[in-house]
C-alpha cells in the first residue's frame, strides 16, 4: 500500500506531485511517441464524463456536431496572415505519401519519388478547413447562423511536455460557426464563454473568472478572444477554455459570402471555441490532496466504490445479496457505483487504492455490519468516516454527493480568494507575484508594459475581467491611465 500511495508531497516539489498523481492513479503515461500520452481508462472516462455534458450544453443552444479531414493544404494556412504566423513554429508537416524497403535492408525509408504536390499540415486547430468549407455551404441568409462543433484531436509541436496540460497532440472540442450580423457573433461568443463557465464551476466545481485577453495574448486570427482562468493550488493560474470573436478575417480569407435580406451580399461574422484534456489537469491540480486524486462527484468515472469485508464464502454470499439491493437502489438515483468483491486484494488495499483514484464515497460492508444494520461511509473530500443506518442509505449517499460537491469547490473558491489581491505599485508586485494566486493591477494597456512585466517577473496578463471592479486608475509601471485593475498571474 505504501508503494501504490507514495506520492511526492505538493510541498515538496508540485510539479513532481503532479506527475506522480497522473501516472499512479492510472489516469494517463508518456508513449512511445516522443510529446504523446497515451489516455488510460480511468483518464479517458472523467474526458467521456466531460464530453457528455459539454455536448449536451452545446447541443442545447442549437450546435450540432461534424467531423472535418485532419490534413488541412499548406496554401490554406497562408490566407489568413495572422493565423498562420500564430502557428507556423508549431505545425507538424506531411511531405511525402510512401514508404519503401531499404535497399541496404536497414528497414523502410520514405520513397522520395512519393514527394506531395503541395504539403499538407496536420490540423493545429481547424478554421482555415472548415471555412473553406463553409464557403460551399453557405449562400443566403437562410443558410445563417451555422453552428457547428467538432471533436477532435489536434497536433501542436511541443518542445516541453507535461501529461494533460500541455502534449504534441491532445483531444479536444473546436465550436465553428457563421452569423449574419456583427452583433450576433459577439453574442454567440460571449453565450459561448458563459457555457464554459458553468461547465468549470457546476461539473469541475473550480471557481473561473470570465474576461477578455490582450491584444498580445489573443488567439491568431481574432478579433477579440474571451476566456475563463482558473487558479491552481501551488499558486498558478491556468487557462481553461477559450471563446473567440473571429469578425469578417477568415470570410474574407475564404471568400465567404451571402446573399442578405436586402439582396446584398456580404461576408458573414464568425466566432471559434474550444475546451481540450487540458481540463483533466486543471480538475486534478485544483482539487487533488497529498493521498491521491479528488475528484467531483458529477465528474467522477465512479461516485461509489462498495468494498466488502469477509472471512468467508458464506458472509460473501450474504454481503453480495445485500449490496445487489444498495447497488440497484443507488443507480435507480442516477448514482454510478462500483462493487468491489475481487478476491485477489484485500480491503486495506482497495481503500488505498479507491483514495488515490479520488472515488467521493467509498462504503464498506462487513459481516458484524450485517447484523447491526449498518454500512461504514467514507468520505474522500475531507478523509472522514462515518457509521450510517444501511436503511434508506441510498437516499443518503445522493444527498452525501451533492454536499461534497459543494465543499469541493467551496474549498477551490475560499482558496482562490485567500490568494487574490490588488497591488498598486511594481515593487509591491514583484514581491508579491512571488507568493502565487491572482493579483489585481493597473495596466497602462500597452504591449511594451506587458512584455516588461512578463520579462521580468515571469507573470502575464491572464485577462482583462469582464465583472467586478471597473474603476479606473494609474498603471503600477508607467503611471499612465488605466482603465480598471487587470488579472496578473504565472500560468501553466
């Protein structure tokens, strides 16, 4: 048990903690592809969890899903001038279409009589495809709005890689849709960030703040990009979703038109959006202790493990019978529950192991439990224990769920507030940005400022907000006017 649990302590070395978290709660590992992950199954359910309800969100407020090719043809990335300088240093790049033996018998080599017309980029993120698209798709007005969200996964090449925040290629979804007027893009945009919100704090149950990102930090190719910034434990924030107002640029790149209501034509308005697997990071580092993972109910590939304790076949046998009726009873609630009766570890170990892997609520059921009418609960938000009534226990347990979600992000929120504060003057930053969390200051708006800041302390702009204190005042750095306090942070 020792062995399964060892985990470099948060105080020790976070980063370490992190990386020990992911690989022994079997949630993910390095390949054999140098920057790749491969996604466990226990990785992958929390990601299906998440899919799931994102989905339903996106398919509530009218998107449907499609699916769009993975290569996208160089040319198409030289359209859009700021979209392809944003990503020319990280595309991977399809040259050639065959292998062939080696000659000298040293295996396969690539065939150079097999060389591409034009190369072909492995999608960094997939507009310039989709507005190519689009342009066959859209005519009229009556063809307006179009909203279109895709699953997928994307290639960005990676020089420094860490499981789920940051790898060469990672899962994610890319909304993509095309509006009639200005006014309703930003619209879309902005209902857009409000899902991803909701989503963070209703499912994650992690505390985001909404804002817009400067110039320097905005998404090539927008206009304008919002976003949602969580804060994790060791201090650092991390951007969690972004929603982007693409105005008229990739219409125009694409010569996507349509006939108006007027019987003009004009180019439409589009927006993009996008959550990835960065999600499952930012969920372990907000909420995971030193004994393993803490994961939310609503998100949890299990909410209930139920261990039995027994000398016997015959107290199994009548273990078995009574959690059927528990396991049936939970589900009729819309609970997901795991019986554990595998003989081949033993109890002390499945408590460990179920700790470490974040299960909300692990009950225990022994044969003196039988005859009391009884049922342990554990709790993994606070490590508390408790005996219950095994009576209407189900009813219990939904409820039990519920709080801890609460708590669990209570605790994310009391933290995030404990470490933001407004700093006025630089000196006073530089030795605050030390400590971590969220600090709140004037910036005179300009990218010299920002990239000063950045340079010497290593913090950046983690967005202008869009709610809160809007008073104006005078940048910490230049003394220039600012027109509110803006979110400073170090960032994953």
């Amino acid at each position: 048990m020792a062995e399964l649990k060892e985990l470099t302590p948060r105080s020790v070395d976070y980063s370490q903690w992190y990386q020990d978290l992911v690989i022994k709660a079997d949630m993910a590992e390095n390949s054999a592809v140098r920057g790749c992950m491969v996604i466990k199954p226990y990785g992958y359910a929390i990601w299906e969890k998440m899919q799931a309800e994102l989905d339903r969100m996106f398919k509530e407020t009218g998107h449907q899903n499609a699916y769009f090719p993975l290569f996208i043809p160089k040319s198409f990335l030289s359209k859009e001038a700021a979209h392809v300088e944003g990503f020319a240093k990280e595309c991977a790049v399809v040259t050639h279409y065959r292998l062939k033996a080696d000659p000298n018998g040293n295996g396969v080599i690539v065939d150079p009589a097999a060389k591409l017309d034009e190369e072909l980029i492995v999608r960094p993120t997939s507009e310039t495809i989709i507005w190519s698209t689009y342009k066959n798709w859209i005519q009229s007005y009556r063809d307006l709005p179009l909203l279109i969200n895709q699953w997928a996964n994307v290639v960005r090449w990676e020089m420094r890689t860490r499981l789920f925040l940051r790898t060469t290629e990672f899962l994610w979804q890319e909304g993509h849709t095309a509006h009639a007027t200005e006014k309703e893009a930003i619209a879309e945009t902005k209902q857009m960030l409000d899902i991803y919100a909701t989503f963070a704090e209703n499912f994650m149950a992690m505390p985001v703040v909404k804002g817009v990102k400067s110039p320097n930090e905005r998404f090539a190719g927008a206009i304008e990009t919002f976003c949602i910034e969580g804060l994790m434990q060791d201090g650092k924030a991390l951007q969690a979703g972004t929603s982007h107002f693409l105005g008229q640029n990739f219409a125009k790149a694409f010569d996507v038109t349509f006939a108006t209501k007027e019987g003009t034509r004009d180019y439409v308005w589009a927006t993009s959006w996008g959550v990835s697997t960065r999600l499952i990071g930012a969920l372990i580092m907000c909420h995971s202790d030193d004994n393993g993972l803490v994961l939310p109910p609503k998100l949890a590939p299990y909410q209930v493990v139920i261990i039995p304790i027994y000398r016997s076949e015959e107290q199994l046998a009548q273990i078995d019978a009574k959690v059927a009726e528990i396991v049936s009873k939970l589900r009729a609630l819309g609970v997901s529950v795991k019986y554990d009766n595998n003989d081949n570890k033993k109890p002390g170990w499945k408590f460990a192991e179920y700790e470490l892997k974040g299960v909300p609520v692990r009950l225990a059921l022994g044969a003196r439990d039988l005859e009391n009418g009884t049922i342990e609960v554990a709790r993994r938000d606070t490590l508390t224990k408790e005996t219950r009534s095994i009576e209407n226990i189900e009813v219990y347990i939904k409820d039990l769920l519920d709080e801890i979600q609460t708590n669990i992000y209570q605790k994310a929120f009391d933290y995030r507030t404990s470490v933001t504060r407004n700093v006025d003057s630089y000196d006073e930053f530089k030795v605050e940005i030390e400590k971590g969390g969220f600090l709140l200051a004037h910036w005179d708006g300009t990218a010299e400022t920002e990239e000063l800041i950045k340079a010497e302390t290593k913090a950046t702009i983690r967005c202008i907000p869009l709610e809160g204190d809007m008073t104006p005042g005078k940048c910490m750095v230049t003394g220039k006017p600012s027109a509110q306090r803006v979110y400073f942070a170090r960032a994953y």
